[in-house]
C-alpha cells in the first residue's frame, strides 16, 4: 500500500477521489524533482572547463530551486491528506526522469543534460497541470503552473550557457 491511498481526515474542500489522484500525482512529481536535485548535484560536482565557476554556482541554483519544488510539492501532498512519498529510495523509484549520464566532465556536455532533465520535468509538470485542472483542483493546478513557470525559467538559464548561434529549423532569428 502507498502512502496516497490512505488519506487523512480534512475539511480541504476537494472530493475524497480527487484528493487521492492528486496527492499521487504530487508525489510522483516530488520523485522527479528530488531525482532533479540529484542531476543537477552531480552536474555541480563534475563540471570542468574554462568557465568553471559560473556553471558551478549556476548548478548549485537549480538543484537549491529542485529542493524548494520539491518541498512545495511535499507539502501539497500533506495538504490533501496523503503521506509523503519523499525518501530517495521512493524517488528512484518513482522518478520521471532518464538517468544522468557518467562520465561526462565539460561545461557544454553537463549543460546540454541538464537542460534535458529541466525540459522532462517542465513536460511532466505541465501534464500535471491539464490533470489538476480536469480534477478541478485549482490550488494543485497553481502550484504545479508556479514550479513550472520557474523550471521554464531555470531552463532558459542553462540553455543561455550554451552556443545561441543554433536556431529552429525554419524560423529567422532576430539579429
């Protein structure tokens, strides 16, 4: 048994099978962002290269940022009554996320994966969203919207480090 599928007495004003699917989909999204921090620790800690530094500390910010989601995450799960499914060996478990690569050491190869698992974590959150709102859950809905609208803006970030000079197959640049 999961810790979603026992829920515990609220006056939360959401019916008890809609309380269940999104404390579910609460929790999976934490196993996703707990698994976030980790890439993005591992990133901060293997990085090399000539601009060291930057991408360093830039690193060290989104996986600050994965633990902030996680929380508001963790905390929306208890709000609906659920248990939180927040141990690391759950997260393994659970995580949307494809593996971080090993061995891999420059500044551009860590970004370029990184930037990979913020556009998986931005996906799943916004399928969350279009399932809290069919669940009409406005609260999980804002709060999955607000994690995204940051991880979106965390992507633009690490992307920025990388060479802008590519462009969408078809489409002009403003320059």
């Amino acid at each position: 048994m999961t810790k979603t599928e026992t829920l515990v007495r609220t006056q939360l004003a959401l019916p008890v099978d809609v309380r269940r699917r999104m404390a579910g989909l609460t929790n999976e999204l934490l196993a996703s962002a707990i698994d976030l921090y980790s890439h993005a620790k591992q990133a901060h800690w293997n990085v090399r290269g000539p601009d060291f530094i930057a991408v360093h500390e830039l690193f060290d910010r989104v996986a600050e940022e994965a633990t902030a989601h996680a929380d508001e995450l963790a905390e929306r799960s208890g709000q609906l009554g659920a248990g939180v499914d927040g141990t690391l060996r759950m997260a393994v478990k659970a995580s949307q996320l494809p593996e971080y690569p090993l061995g891999i050491a420059t500044s551009s190869e860590h970004i370029k994966q990184l930037a990979t698992s913020l556009a998986q974590f931005g996906k799943h959150l916004l399928k969350g969203v279009k399932q809290a709102d069919e669940a009409e859950d406005a609260v999980t809905a804002d709060i999955l919207t607000s994690i995204c609208r940051a991880t979106d803006k965390t992507l633009w970030f690490v992307e920025s480090h990388n060479n802008p000079s590519s462009s969408v197959p078809g489409e002009k640049t403003s320059r």
